[in-house]
C-alpha cells in the first residue's frame, strides 16, 4: 500500500507530465515551416517532431507510473523524462537561433513554456530517484 508521502508524490509527478502534454499540439505546425511554404525555420523540424512523439507518450508513461513496477519502467520513465528534458532545451535552442517568426508567436511565450516544460521533465526524472519511489518500482 501506498503511503500518503508516495500518493502525493505521484499525484505531483502525474500533474507536471499531464502538463507537457501539450507538447503533441505541434504536429500541427508544420505547415509553418519553410520547406511547406511557412515562415518558420526548418531547424523546427527536429524538435516538433519529438514534441509530437514525446507529447503522444504522456497518457502510456502515466499510465506506467500508477499501474506497473519494476526496473524496465523505472529506467523507462527516468529515460522518458530525461530524453524530454533534452528535448526541451533543443527547443529553447531553437529558440534562440531561429525564433518562431508565425503571426501571433510570442518569444517570452514560448521560452516560459518551453522552460517550464523543461523544469517539469526534469523534476519528475529527479523525484524517480527517491527512496520511497525507488521502493514501489524496484521491491
């Protein structure tokens, strides 16, 4: 049984991956970009690509966290949360160099959701290292 410590743990760690969700909505920029006759840079391509990819696993890494154990799904959701991390800053990268130039496109926007995006990856990737986290998985 879980303990109200590791509950709240969990419900934390679900909240921040929910959140990168959002993440999968890029599949719809890509008309953006220059090679489809957007205003985008190409050098978009790669990180919407893996936003897309990373933000489709959201609802199966959850489902992961709450309903399997095991190290094969602790290092899955370790690397998981790293590789999305990583991915964010590619895009804060990106960012930097090539900023998103489609009407509306907000810098401050898009690095604050990147960033905290980042933050979130990097939070749960942390918080799996947790004794009481380390315990459910790895008994």
């Amino acid at each position: 049984m879980q303990s109200p410590h590791h509950r709240r743990a969990f419900i934390l760690m679900t909240i921040m991956m929910v959140l990168t969700f959002s993440r999968a909505s890029v599949a719809t920029y890509f008309p953006h970009l220059e090679m489809y006759g957007g205003v985008d840079a190409n050098a978009w391509f790669a990180p919407w690509v893996s936003d897309t990819i990373l933000g489709l696993l959201v609802p199966v890494m959850i489902y992961l966290l709450w309903r399997k154990t095991g190290t094969k799904v602790w290092a899955g959701l370790i690397v998981y949360n790293a590789l999305g991390a990583f991915d964010y800053s590619h895009g804060l990268a990106t960012q930097w160099h090539y900023p998103q130039m489609t009407e509306g496109s907000v810098s401050a926007v898009i690095y604050t959701a990147i960033g905290l995006g980042m933050i979130f990856n990097l939070t749960v990737a942390l918080m799996m290292f947790r004794g009481d986290i380390m315990r459910h998985f790895l008994k």
